[in-house]
C-alpha cells in the first residue's frame, strides 16, 4: 500500500505502509545505530517523533520480548529504506512487521532514507506528518505545518507511569527477569541492599536492569511525584530517568530536583535527567539543529582522557556556560564539543547525557552505574 | 597523548608476492602505513620482494629495498640502515612471522630495533593455537573444544576427543594452508599428516568442529590509551567450514540483535586487551551457534588483513593509515577522521548500505584441482559491490565477478532449458558441498521451487539470505511475464532497484541488452550516487568515495574539471592482477600531473586504486558498460549540469576495460591514448597478421579455426607442434601446445568456447625457441622509448607469465637485440600506438619472431619500471594526455644498472593433485624481483624471494626426457664440481654414466621402495631437475613434482632453468648476498658503501 511522509519545508517521500495504517504527525529525526530498532521503538524518549532508521534493512532479526525498553513502541511513527520479509533469529517472537501492526504503529519503508537523512542534518529536524492509503501529498505538508513544535511541550506526562511500583515485582511479573542479562556481563553486587528512588520521565527499562543487575531495589516514581515521597522511603540514592520533549517545559521536576540536590543524597541523571539536573542547579537547556541519535558517538571522559563510544537520544543539550562555579563538566562530546556530563563538585550529584545502560548500544559506560553505586555504598 | 619522539626510522616489511591468502591489500595496507609514517616526519626504510608494488615505489620510503623476504636478508637491510623501530603488522602473515623470527634470532636486540604496534608476546598469543586457547579460557570466553598434537599419534587421540568432523589447522600458516575438515579417521590422518608437513613449527591444532554455525567478524582498533572502538562487522554468508576468504560475506552484520551485537564487542575488547595488541587493528572471528546463541572465538590476527582492508573500503574508515598512527603513539581522538574532517577517528563507522564481497576463483586454470571449499582457501580474488540494499549489493557483486557467460544467476533467455537435464540429487549434493559454483546451484534450486527451508537444511546459510535470494528469483519470475515491450514503468524501476543489470534483464526476454537500456534512459532511470562517508550522513562528506544506486537524490556533485575516468583491473585473478592496478594507480598520477581530474572506476577491495586518497574521485562500481557509461553520463553533467569534458583510459587495468573500449568508442566516448581499433588489429589475428607481413617482421605460421576440421588443416599446414588458443584472453586461459591431430581434436572438443567472432587461434610452436617481452612506450609523434628486454629463463612454451626472466639479457647477441628493438619501433608506429606497448618475441634457429603484441600496459610493466626507475605507466599517462617523449625527457632506450630477475610464484600447495608442470596457461599468483650485479646472484634472490631454497650442497635428482639428455650433461658436470650428489633414475643415471658422471640410481615411484617421492619426503633430496616437456608426462613424474612441491623441495622443469639455478648457487656458494636499495641503484652507488 501507497504511504508518504511529508515535512514542513515542502518536501515529500512517496513509499510503501510497512506497519499499521493511518496517519501520525511528529517531529521528524534520523537514528544511525546499525542495530536495536526494537530498543529505539519501544524507547519513550522519541514520543512524539518519527524515527527514521539510517540503516537501510530494517527487521532482519525480527523482534524479542527481551530487547522491549518499555511496555510497547512509543514512537510517532517509523520510517525505514526496505523492510525484511523474515525475521531470523532463534530469539525471535515474531516479524517487525506484525509487531507494528499490533502496536498501532504506522510506518512508511521503500524511501531514500539517506536523502532524509542529508535534509535533516542541512536544515534541523522537522515537523512532519506520514500517513498510508490515497492520500494528497501537499494536504499533509500543510498538516506538518500545523503540527504543535517539539519546544515548549510538556511530553513526559504521556509516558510516565500511573503509579509507584518496584522494579523487581514489576520485571518477575512482566517476564522481564528472564531476558535481563542477555548480552550483559553479570557485574559486581552492592556490598548492602541499596534502596533507590527513581523518577520516571519515560525510563527505559534498561536503566532499571542495570541498577538492579548492581544489586539496588528501585523504587520508580511518577514523574510529577513531589521530592518528599522520594525521600520518603530513605533511599540511597536518587535517579533522574531519560525521557521526551523539551526539558525546560518540566518545572514541576525542576524543582522537585532542586529539592533533592539539596537534601544531599547521591544523585545519578541520565538523558532527560540530566537535562533537568542542568536547569535544576540553575544552567541553561538549548535545541540541538538535529540531535544526537546514535550508536557511535564519542564522548571524551574529561578524567581519564578516555574515550567512550556511547548511545545518545536527545534534542536537546545543557549550555556549559549558564552551569554555576559548583558544577564541573566532565564529559563533553568529540563531535561537536557539546557537554556529555556534568558533576557537582560538593554533592554527590551528577549526570550524563548519553546513555550508559545502552540498548541499543556500546556497553563502554556501564562504569557510571558502578560510580552512582560506590556514592551511595560511600554514605 | 601525542607522537613519541624517539622514533626517528622505520623498517616496514610488506607481504612479498601475491599468493592465495595474501594479495594486494597488502600493498593497499603497507602504501597507506608509509605514507602516513613519513607524513609524521619519519624515515621509512622498506623491504618488500614483490616488485609490482606501490609500496616499492622509490617515491613511498626514504629506502626501498626489493630484497628477499628471509631473516638474513633483512638482518641486512637493518645492519645497514640501522632504523629504531619495526611495524611488523601491515606486510600480513609474512612480515608477522619474520618479525618473529629477527626477534627470536636476536636480530633486533642486537641493532636496537623496537617493534612497534603489536609486541612479539602480542603475536605469540594471537598465532600460537594454544596460547590463544588458554588466553580465552583466562577471559571466560568460549573456543571450540581442541588441542594441539605435535605427531600423528598425538593428533589421533585428539580426534577420538573432540569427535567427528573435526578441523585440523596448521599453527603458523597463511591462509589456513595445509589445514582441513576430516568426516572420518582416514580423512583424518591425510589432513593430519600434511598440516604437520606444512606447519613451520609441525604442530597442528585439532578442533570440535562448529561447520554450519553463523560466521561473524570484528574489525577493531585500540590505542595506547586503552581506547577500543569496532570499525566493521562482517557476516558471513557461508556458515562455517568455508574459510572466511572463500565465502560470500556481507558487511554490516545483518543477523544479529544489537544485544548479540553488543555482546560480541564486548568480547572482542577483551580479546585484544589479553592478546595485547597494544595499538593498532586486529580482525577476530566468531562462530555463532543459530539454535541458541552460543558464542565461540575462532581466532584473532593482531595485524591488518584481508577482512581489514575490505573494512576500510566498505566504511571510508582507513585502518593502516590510523594504525600507523596509533603506532606512534596517537590516540584515536587525535586523530582526525578525513572524511568527515571535523569529526575524530574515535568512533564507530555506521553505514547506510550494504557491502557485499564475492570471492574470485580460478579453478579452470587447475582442472584437477578439488573445488570443494573448505578451511583452506583457494580463491585468487575478490570483488565488493555496494549497494542500498542486500539484493542489490549481491547482484552487483556477481556481475563485478566477470564471470562472462558463467557469470549470471538467471537462465541464458526465455528458451534456457540447461537446468532442467540437472538431476535432483547432484544438485543437492552441490548445495550440501561448498564448492565456488553453489550460487548458482542455489539460484538453479529457486527456480525449481525448492523452499527456503530446503535450502536451509542443505546449505546452512542463514533462511534471511536465502530468503533474500528467494526474493530475486521471485522478482525475475514477474518480469518474465509478458513481452519485454509490455513491461510497466514500475517493474522496470523495480527491478533496477533490486539489483539486476540491462544484461539480466534483456536475459529474461532474450531482447538486446541495448533495447533494455533504451527504455530506461526513455523512463530517466539513472543510477543515484551516494556518498560513503562513515557517519551515515550524520556529516558532511568531503571526499568523493561513491557507489550508484537507484535512488532518489544524487550526491555525485561532479565538477566542471576536464577529467579522465581510469578504468580499473577488477577482481584479481591468475593473468590480471596485482600489476594492473600499479598501472591503474600510475595512470592517475600521470594524468593529475597534467591537470586531469582523474575518476576511477573498480571493485576490488584489495586495491590501492580503490583507496579514496589515490584518485580525485572514486566510484566503487562493476566494470561493466552499463555502469561505466552511467558514470561517464553523471560526470559530463558538470556542476549542475553545465557539461564536462570526460575522457576515458582503457590501456592501464588489463583485459577489463579493454572489453569496453569499443562499446564506449561507439557511445561515444573520448579513449585516450592508443586508439580501441589499434588495440582490436593486434588483437585480430588476420589484420595483425597482414600488418606484419606488410612490415616484414617474422612471425610463426598461425591460422585459426572454427570447427576440428578446420582446426585440422591449419595445423597440418603449419606443422606440429601448434599452440592452440582462444581469441581476448588474458593469462593463456585454455593455451595447450599440441603435438598431434588427436590432441587436436580433443582440445576442439573441449571446454573451448568457439564461436565465429572468437575462433581459436593456432600458431606454430617454437620447440626450444628462447623467449623475450618488450615493453615500450610510444607517443603521438611517433618516438618510441624501449623500457626493457626482458629474456625468459625459461623456453618457449612457458607462458611469459609463469617464465622467471631478466634484464639486462644474458645469452642473446647483439644484433638479435637490435632487430628485436627495430621491429618494436616498427610494430609501435605501425598500430599508431600512444601508450605502453608490450611485445613477446621468440628466437630460434638465428631468427627472431613476434608471438604477440599487446599496445597496452602489461604484467612486467612495474618489474621494469623498478628496475630503470622509470616510472613507465605513469609516463604512459602523460603520453596519452598529448605529452611527448621527448618533453618528458626521454630520448634514448633505457637502461638498467645491476642485474633483475623477475620470478614467479605459484598455488600448487594449495591444490592437492594438481600437476606442478608449466605450460602456457598461466598459473602463477603472483612475482617476486631479485636484483644484484650479477646474473647469478639475481636469480638467486629471486628464488628465495619466491620461496625456492636454492641448495648449496646435497643431493639433486635428475631425471629429464630423451630430447634433454644431451643439454643435461654441462648442468650435471657443474653440480658434480660443485661438489653435490647426483641421483637419478635409471635411464638417465645410465646416460649419465656414459658421459663419465658419477651418479646413484634411485627408485621411480612405481619401481620399489624407496623411491624419490620417499627421500623427497624424506628431505634426503635437495634440489629436482625433471624436464617432462615436450610429451604427455607421466604419472611417475608428477608424483615426483607433487612431492617436491608439497616437501618444499625446489623443482626445476626447463634445462635453462636449470642452468641458472647452478649459476645462482655458485653465486650462493661464492659470495654473502649483499642488499641494495633501489634508491642507491638508481644513483649508481656501489654494494656496501
């Protein structure tokens, strides 16, 4: 079936429907990772975003419970060069394809994925619309038009959980537990039972696997949960999840961070969490022209002089200038020099902007989950 | 951290002659380290014994020295050159084992040579089985169960452990020589015995075997500073049990999910961190199980390889040059990545397209070898192909094989019915046993409605490519739908999106390829260029390194330079290799000198011409018409659109773009250089013939024939013995020398394809002629500058190719000299030749005959150019350009000063059972250069850079024909002197017994026990002299080759060879080999000053 993608500059791609039918609005970005399209899928930090795989074979492996990040695919919707007819893997439950259909998720392959791609990095990401069936290409770039931009919105409402739960109550019941390790080398345990309390902005579930394969019973929290119910159970540590849209629009956990800054428990942030770290000790957020959307970044461990290959989602970046005396930048992107990671320099606070739990990615900063668990070991 | 500072000098090692296992991404590698090492302000002194290098140019080192690859030789060069530091990882398995080897000799502890890039401890536990295994067993990761057995004993209570099959792999070979797969014990103690045979150090590792198992590599890099980063996956498409270099793979993985992905990397870390391969690239290989994931290292080579060099053209990421770097102490992210130029080499390539590399084989040349592929590889090359996706890469990748009318999956046309007399069961067991041919035995299956599952349980190869492969036929079924005329817009496009050529479309209708590309262009359809930037687009690009692919948006953005298109050599194999891309390369910098924009155009990976920093502008496409003139066609647009000169080169890559020449003549495009209708008289035996009589230069009696009766009468009016071969070969492919009409007859009959434009071309044979190549270059003014004489060592009736040879020539008067330069000159005005020329002269009897001309650049090309230290192929270009000789300085012959032999190097001991013997079919891999001041001395060296250990003592064994005996005589006289035991068989110890020769008399084979073949595998024999020319051979000779070859005995077949071996080893005998770079040659300056 005919499917087209239009954008807000005018320009449209004409393919085939790859997954469900219909028509799905967002903001339109590129991801280079060569692996994990069901970890991109299902991870909520593109809600509200059409992805678009770079790679141009998309589905070969199909898809496993095991590689979900979250419940279900959380993004806008898929684009893709050729999609596999078959999905080979003796971990596989079924093809992409059926996986999409069932999700609801509306996808368009069969397109220059590259030529989107060079648009894109020329002129920033932008808005579009992707819609299957007959449909008239110039109606859906006035549709982009009129899509609500990504600056400004409040996106994490849509993808926090309901209600408090905790992780290892919620993994056995889900099946989770049973996947978690595959790939990941078993890593050393806390020395105690470390309790953590962690925000959910729309947190991949890796992230989770990771605190709790380091031995730390997390306790998730709604997003707009006021500090003092994290600080409530006494926790060792407080973690500030990843998740969608623009940082600067989430006061409410801004300042909910401030507040925890301050009561001085160790502090990790990932992605998002880190964002609002950022703004929580009085620093500045800012759009990125395309994002960082990959598998293959570099990012420069300010320390050690290493370099680390790391997983990066985001739009948006912490302006190094507008972070106080107190915070040090500690990891900065090779790229394009852009602030990878920041520490404060009294507290047992920091952050990183890329993703150490990976999926889809290099495993090289798992460290960091090791870091956070000697700040809290140390108090 | 920045560079070191106390590297001031650096001795490289390359890889010597081309071989099975190790070909020219050697010089890809070792041109690119370098470079890279002298633009840190380095001195690099370079020994590589393989002449048709870009490496060995003078221009790539401070010190160039073509010498032996053997410890002495290099103590020599070190002694000499005293260089602080040895890169021992970009020359392959060669440089790595001699680095080994000066270690353990001391040799670089006494000269105070530090190895750079991977320690000697690295090397050990990467190369040695069980090191590795223990090494593994240290990180907790998986190897297949083995062990190691020094003795057929040891190896026996092995295989009763790990069961059947079970692998045997030499320690310490290249390629996987001498290694095997055993079904049972008696496979078992053959593969067993040889591995120990071959092995240098006689061990052998027997293995669990995991055949059928997905196959994976990493390409990976560390630096100093512990930085790890993976450049490519690669994923092979034959599971295991086909050596990674025999099988169809397919770059970036495609079957794993990033946590098996991810998985792997991290498993590849800790390889290289507990190998410790401190900086630099490795290439590690895992099995992975498909019923449950299950991973198992294969084995790791710390050094840059094949599988690296196909990494760096698949991803724009250049692995030697960042490994030369990191040598020197740099990190990753000090280094820029060139491509991109604002981001670092600190990262990951990600690609947006698919890389497919198909192996290039060349068994037509070795009937009796055995084509079943296994852990020992026998292909002779390789072609890549690019594309968006897998089924267009793999069809490009087939069509890039030249396989000519063997080549296509799909049937010959609508009324193809060749498959259907295939019975099932031998197309089943062509799917179960690799073989080069199982492709099309798959496609052949498809077509038969075999399912994917089918074809899964008999091949093993993953159902996602299968199914992929499924797709294509199933597309080729629609288009065979209807009339080609009927064919709708949308399948067209379709069906040039997947992959299939004009050709294989025409096939399907059996319509003219023309007809095909008429209504596509009618419909714009025009390959896309894209660019390969290694960021997927992440970047910009700011080198032109591209592929075509039918896509929306082109990235080509050609200019409004006049350029030239060069057009590449293709796959290596036997007859076209390494020596066309040196031509190729030489061709850009002669035309950028002259202010070209040059463009080149080829698929092989292995090349140096295929480096994006070579050429201006590289497109990574087939050499086939129909992607050959898209290119041009984009090219002449100009920036946006505003036109472009666009010239083409076809004389520089051999037989593939001569091809073309006339196809791209009559579409109209500008050749430069020697007209294509030059090129076509020389080839057209009748036109040529007539030009020759015209110019009363000699040639033997010829005729051709069409049919056995025709073939007949030439013959009978030429007289026997006739050379029988077919027209526009490269390489002597299907060349037989003829004795009777029965044999004629049988060659008509034969895999010959004859038709009216290719008859088979019959030339009287010159019994006991000695042979001479001439390469010369001609310009536009008529001047013509003669290279070389080049005089074979070898007589006639040994493919010029597989003749050692050597100039100055040694045994040929004066005045046959001028006349072969006279006729040259002649021959060279006469076809109006602008350009390289090369011609094959014969002398018998006082007379001097042309056998062929060839007005392009030719296999000796860059083994004369070194020898004069002229670049003669660059020249070449500049000639083409319009330039004169004379403008470029070049007036008078050349000359060389010293003595170079050229000598070649052959595949036998990778082809069990195939007879030893030369003849004119090609059969040489590759060629190594031996220079000194006397003849003696070179042919040496050439021996020994070719592997043959000339003796200095011991016992030879001599057995030649009847024809011979007489000839034999001063050669056995001089061995005698030289204080050797002379053996022999009967007949011939009788003969030379007469002549009062002391000589023992031995066993033949098939006379008792012992026989020769028992002291040859005995090392009781040092040196063979066995001249069967002339008549069918006997089995008894052959076994006696086979043993010589696999003991690594020396084994000489001509009688003038023979005389020069004695020559070399009174050299050996007389005087220490002394090393000469070619730097001083060309300065003139004396041995050892």
């Amino acid at each position: 079936m005919n499917a087209i993608l239009a954008l807000e500059d005018g320009t449209w791609y004409r393919g085939v429907a790859a997954g469900a039918q219909g028509e799905r609005s967002g903001e339109v970005v590129f991801n280079t990772s060569m692996t994990g399209y069901q970890e991109v899928l299902t991870d909520p930090s593109y809600a509200g975003q059409i992805v678009t795989m770079t790679a141009p074979l998309i589905g070969n492996y199909g898809v496993a419970a095991g590689d979900a990040e979250s419940q279900a695919p959380q993004v806008a919707g898929f684009v893709m060069r050729e999609e596999s007819p078959l999905s080979s893997n003796w971990r596989a439950d079924g093809t992409l394809r059926d996986y999409l259909v069932r999700h609801h998720v509306v996808a368009i392959a069969d397109i220059d994925t590259r030529a989107l791609t060079r648009v894109l990095r020329s002129a920033g990401v932008m808005r579009g619309v992707m819609a299957t069936g007959q449909v008239d290409p110039d109606e859906l770039v006035a549709k982009a038009r009129a899509v609500p931009k990504m600056e400004g919105s409040d996106l994490v409402r849509g993808v926090t959980c309901a209600r408090a739960y905790r992780w290892r109550e919620r993994a056995s019941a889900e099946g989770d537990a049973a996947h978690a390790e595959f790939g990941m080398p078993p890593c050393r345990r806390a020395s105690r039972r470390l309790r953590v309390a962690a925000y959910d902005f729309g947190v991949k579930w890796n992230i989770l696997r990771r605190l709790d394969a380091y031995g730390c019973d997390v306790q998730v929290f709604p997003a707009a949960t006021p500090a003092r119910e994290l600080l409530a159970i006494e926790p060792d540590g407080i973690f500030l999840s990843n998740g969608p849209g623009d940082p600067a629009a989430l006061h409410y956990a801004i300042d909910n961070v401030r507040q925890l800054v301050a009561a001085g428990r160790p502090l990790f942030g990932i992605c998002l969490g880190h964002q609002i770290l950022g703004l929580a000790v009085g620093g500045e957020t800012f759009k990125l022209k395309f994002g960082h959307r990959g598998a293959n970044h570099p990012v420069k461990d300010l320390d050690s002089g290493k370099v680390e290959i790391t997983s990066q989602n985001h739009g948006f970046a912490v302006n190094p200038d507008s972070l106080p005396a107190d915070v040090r930048v500690t990891h900065l992107n090779l790229y394009d020099g852009t602030v990878e990671g920041f520490r404060h320099t009294t507290r047992p606070v920091f952050s990183v902007q890329y993703h150490p739990e990976a999926s889809p990615g290099p495993h090289d900063a798992d460290y960091l989950f090791q870091q956070f668990l000697e700040s809290m070991e140390e108090r | 951290m920045p560079k070191r500072t106390d590297l001031k000098r650096v001795l490289v090692i390359g890889s010597g002659p081309i071989v099975i296992g190790q070909a020219c991404e050697f010089d890809y590698s070792g041109t690119q380290a370098c470079k890279a090492l002298r633009a840190e302000g380095l001195e690099v002194v370079l020994v590589n014994s393989n002449p048709a290098t870009i490496m060995t140019d003078p221009e790539m080192a401070d010190r160039t020295y073509v010498e032996p690859l053997t410890p002495d030789l290099v103590e020599a060069v070190i002694a000499k050159e005293r260089p602080d530091c040895l890169l021992p990882t970009v020359g392959g398995q060669t440089a790595l084992n001699l680095s080994v080897a000066l270690a353990e000799r001391g040799v670089l502890a006494r000269h105070g040579v530090r190895l750079i890039g991977a320690s000697i401890d690295a090397i050990k536990v990467a190369e040695d089985r069980l090191l590795f295994r223990n090494a593994m067993r240290d990180i907790g990761i998986e190897v297949p169960r083995s062990g190691l057995a020094r003795s057929l004993d040891e190896a026996l209570a092995l295989a009763e452990d790990v069961g059947f099959p079970a692998i045997v792999r030499p320690s310490f070979t290249l390629g996987g020589v001498g290694g095997g797969i055993a079904y049972n014990v008696e496979e078992f103690r053959e593969a067993a015995g040889r591995g120990l045979d071959l092995s240098p150090v006689h061990e052998i590792l027997v293995e669990e075997s995991v055949i059928g198992w997905k196959e994976f590599e990493l390409e990976v890099m560390r630096d100093a500073a512990d930085n790890f980063v993976v450049i490519c996956s690669i994923e092979n498409v034959d599971p295991m049990g086909v050596h990674t270099g025999d099988s169809i793979t397919v770059a970036p993985a495609l079957t794993l999910t990033d946590k098996e992905y991810q998985r792997m990397r991290d498993m590849a870390r800790r390889i290289i961190r507990r190998v410790g391969v401190e900086t630099g690239g490795s290439n590690i290989q895992f099995a992975v199980d498909p019923g449950n994931g299950r991973v198992v290292a294969i084995e790791m080579n710390p050094r840059v390889s094949r599988s690296s060099a196909l990494a760096s053209k698949a991803t724009g990421f250049p692995i030697a040059k960042i490994a030369a770097k990191l040598a020197l102490g740099y990190h990753l992210d000090e280094i820029p990545n060139d491509i991109t130029r604002l981001t670092p080499a600190s990262f990951e390539p990600t690609i947006d397209y698919i890389v497919v590399k198909f192996p290039r084989w060349n068994f037509e040349k070795f009937p009796q070898a055995d084509r079943t592929l296994t852990t020992q590889m026998k292909s002779v090359g390789e072609a890549m192909a690019i594309g968006r996706t897998f089924k267009e890469a793999f069809l490009k990748a087939v069509r890039s094989l030249e396989l000519g009318k063997f080549g296509s999956l799909f049937p010959a046309g609508p009324e193809d019915t060749a498959d259907e007399a295939e019975d099932e069961s031998a197309l089943r067991r062509r799917l179960v046993v690799p073989n080069d041919r199982r492709m099309w035995a798959l496609f052949r299956a498809l077509r038969r409605g075999w399912s994917v599952e089918a074809l899964h349980e008999l091949t093993r190869i993953d159902p996602w490519f299968l199914r992929q492969f499924a797709d294509i036929e199933a597309l080729r079924k629609v288009a065979a739908l209807g009339e080609f005329r009927d064919m709708s817009p949308e399948l067209l496009r379709t069906l040039k999106r997947t992959g299939f050529s004009d050709g294989d479309i025409a096939a399907v209708h059996g319509v003219g390829e023309e007809l095909v590309r008429q209504r596509r262009l009618e419909q714009g359809l025009v390959p896309a260029y894209k660019r390969i930037d290694t960021c997927a687009a992440e970047f910009e690009s700011f080198t032109p390194y591209l592929y075509g692919t039918y896509e929306q948006a082109c990235e080509a953005d050609p200019t409004a330079k006049r350029k030239v298109v060069i057009l590449g050599s293709g796959p290596n194999r036997i007859g076209q290799g390494i020596e066309f891309d040196y031509c190729c390369c030489h061709a850009v910098f002669g035309f950028r000198e002259e202010g070209f924009e040059t463009v080149m155009v080829n698929c092989n990976p292995e090349t140096v011409s295929t480096d994006y920093d070579t050429s201006d502008r590289l497109y990574f496409e087939p050499l086939t018409f129909e992607d050959v003139m898209a290119i041009i066609e984009r090219e002449r647009q100009g920036v946006g659109g505003a036109g472009a000169d666009v010239a083409c080169v076809v004389q520089f890559g051999g037989q593939t773009p001569l091809k073309l020449a006339l196809a791209l003549q009559e579409a109209g495009v500008e050749i430069l250089g020697t007209s294509p209708d030059s090129i076509d008289l020389a080839e057209d035996r009748q036109r040529f013939s007539q030009l020759l009589w015209d110019l009363g230069v000699p040639q033997p009696a010829s005729g051709t024939a069409i049919s056995r009766g025709e073939a007949r009468q030439a013959a009978e009016r030429i007289g026997y013995p006739v050379v029988v071969r077919p027209s526009y070969v490269l390489g002597g492919r299907g060349m037989a020398i003829v004795f009777d009409a029965g044999a004629l007859d049988r060659y008509m009959t034969g895999a010959v394809d004859v038709s009216h434009d290719r008859p088979v071309l019959i030339d009287r044979f010159l019994e006991d002629a000695f042979e001479f190549d001439v390469d010369a270059v001609a310009d536009l003014t008529g001047a013509v500058v003669i290279a070389g004489v080049m005089e074979h060592i070898e007589q006639a009736g040994i493919h010029s190719g597989d003749s050692s040879c050597v100039v100055p020539p040694f045994m040929v008067a004066e005045r046959h000299l001028a006349t072969i330069r006279d006729y040259t000159r002649r021959i060279a005005r006469a076809l109006k030749v602008v350009g390289l020329m090369n011609v094959q002269y014969a002398l018998k009897d006082e007379v001097v005959y042309v056998l062929e001309v060839n007005p392009r650049s030719s296999r000796t090309v860059p083994y004369i150019a070194k020898a004069t230290g002229v670049p003669l192929a660059k020249v070449a270009a500049r000639i083409s350009s319009g330039r004169t000789l004379a403008e470029l300085g070049l007036v008078e012959d050349l000359e060389v000063h010293g003595v170079f032999v050229k000598s070649p190097v052959f595949p036998f001991v990778r082809f069990p059972g195939v007879d030893t013997i030369l003849g004119p079919e090609m059969k040489s891999t590759g060629e190594v250069m031996g220079g000194a001041e006397n003849f003696g001395a070179a042919f040496g060296k050439a021996m020994m850079g070719a592997g043959q250990r000339l003796p200095v003592e011991g016992r030879v064994f001599i057995s030649v024909n009847n024809s011979d005996k007489q000839t034999v005589l001063p050669v056995a006289r001089d061995l005698a002197q030289l204080g050797f035991t002379l053996t022999a068989t009967r007949g011939t110890a009788a003969f030379l017994r007469a002549h009062g020769i002391d000589v023992e008399v031995v066993y033949k084979v098939n006379e008792g026990r012992p026989n020769v073949a028992d002291h040859l595998v005995n090392r009781t024999i040092a040196l063979v002299i066995n001249t069967p020319l002339g008549r069918d051979s006997f089995f008894d000779d052959r076994a006696v080759r086979r043993a010589a070859t696999m003991a690594q005995v020396p084994c000489i077949t001509t009688l003038t060879g023979a005389s020069a071996a004695v020559a070399a080893i009174k050299a050996l005998r007389a005087e220490t080999l002394t090393v000469r770079s070619l730097q001083d040659y060309y300065a003139g300056v004396e041995t050892g000053a």
